[in-house]
C-alpha cells in the first residue's frame, strides 16, 4: 500500500469519526431536552423513549459503519467514479436536448 493510499484511508476514517462525534454531539443534548420536556409536562408516560430508541438505532448503524466496515477499495472507488460517469451522463442528455429544442 502506499503512502498515499495509507494517507487517504487515514483521512476517511478520521471523518467517519468526526460525522459520528457531530451526531453523538447533537444526540445526547436533544435527549436533554426530551426529557426535561417531559419531565416539565408532568411525567407521566415517558415518551423520550421513542426519539431516544429510534436515534440511537440510527447511531448504532453509524457506529457500525465507522468501525466495523473495513477500508474502501481501489475497486470500489472505481466502480463508483464509473457509475458516477454514468449517472452524469445521463443527467446532462436530457439537458442538451432540451437547449437544441429551444432554439
């Protein structure tokens, strides 16, 4: 392997724990604020639960996604670049036909 791709899969798994940190960073002070809700509200049923179990299956999928899955191949990225290639060309067709029909 080389430095380079060392150095780019570094990079992506840094970012995968940054997005992970972000949404953890949002998760945990919005569950506050569900709670003191509720609390505030009287009790009662505890509804948090629900936002509090439905978020946090969504950050264990992340979790899943930032630790248990293995680097991103060279095949990989080339297979996407060749959908991507793919996807654009259809999306600029379309485009061109309709600038030939209105002159």
């Amino acid at each position: 392997m080389s430095t380079d791709e060392r150095y780019l899969r570094t990079a992506l798994r840094l970012q995968r724990w940054r997005d992970l940190a972000a949404h953890l960073t949002a998760y945990l002070p919005m569950n506050v604020v569900f709670v003191i809700a509720w609390a505030l509200n009287g009790g009662g049923y505890f509804w948090p639960a629900w936002p509090i179990l439905g978020w946090g299956v969504g950050l264990s999928f992340q979790h899943f996604h930032v630790v248990m899955r293995g680097f991103i191949t060279d095949a990989e990225v080339r297979r996407a670049m060749e959908v991507g290639r793919m996807v654009m060309a259809c999306v600029r067709a379309p485009r061109s036909l309709a600038v030939g029909l209105r002159r």
